[in-house]
C-alpha cells in the first residue's frame, strides 16, 4: 500500500468511529430524555394524586387517573400505566405499588426497568428483578388472575 492509501484509509476507519461513536451518543441521549420525561410525567401524575387523596381521603379510581394523565405534560413517554387502586385497601402499607409502567430502553446506562408510583408518593426507578419480586409479594391471587385475562 502506498502512502496515499494508507491516508485514505486512516481517514476512513476515523470517520466510521466517530460516526459510531455519535449514534451510541445519540441514542443513549435520546433514553435519558425519554427516561426523565417519563419521570416528570409520573411526578405530575403523583402530585393530582395526592391533591386528590387530600380533598377526598382515599386514592382515586382509575378513570379519574385516565382523565388526569390526558393533561400531563410528557404523557405519551408513560406508556402502558397499570394503576393498581382496586387492590389497595386500609391495610395497605405505604410501600404499597399503586401504580407503574414498564420502560426498556436500548441505551446502555438505563437499560429496561420499570417506573414506580408507590401509595405514599414515592417516584421511583427500578430494575426488572427487583420490580417482579416486590409485586408478586404485594399481588393478590385475584389481581393476578385478572391480569391473566
């Protein structure tokens, strides 16, 4: 290979990293963004949900959160929320899921997990394991039974 050559090539292999190097970027960017939207969106959802409790004493029913999470800003990066207010009653601890949603996100640094509205108005982010096990403990026989359905 000749000097010119070799300067070609160097010059291609460098632009194919960078370019790589920009998409990785790009994409892990991106799910951040995603990541603290969908963190928002779920904070608004807490802060009409306690406003709620408040005013009425008990978590409000599910087509009320429907109606609430239409006017959330960020709505749409909450995707699929399962709001679990049927199955808490007055023995349920503070720890108690209400509700969450499942995120999977292709950046290396979120990865997937879940968004967790817990019944004393914790936000918070948890891994697929460790989500799975708290909510099999919280679940009833009849919860799960529906949600086979």
């Amino acid at each position: 290979m000749n000097r010119r050559q070799k300067i070609i090539l160097r010059d291609f292999v460098t632009v194919v990293v960078i370019t790589a190097i920009a998409v990785v970027a790009m994409i892990n960017f991106r799910d951040w963004v995603n990541h603290s939207e969908a963190m928002r969106a779920m904070e608004d959802l807490r802060q009409r949900i306690k406003q709620y409790r408040d005013e009425h004493g008990s978590v409000p029913h599910k087509t009320w959160v429907d109606s609430q999470r239409e006017n959330l800003p960020g709505n749409v990066r909450l995707g699929n929320l399962q709001y679990r207010a049927r199955w808490i009653d007055f023995e349920s601890t503070p720890d108690e899921i209400l509700a969450y949603t499942e995120r999977n996100y292709r950046s290396l640094l979120i990865g997937g997990g879940y968004i967790v509205l817990r019944l004393d108005g914790r936000v918070e982010w948890m891994g697929k394991k460790e989500f799975k096990t708290l909510l099999a403990q919280q679940q009833s026989p009849e919860e799960i039974q529906m949600l086979q359905k």
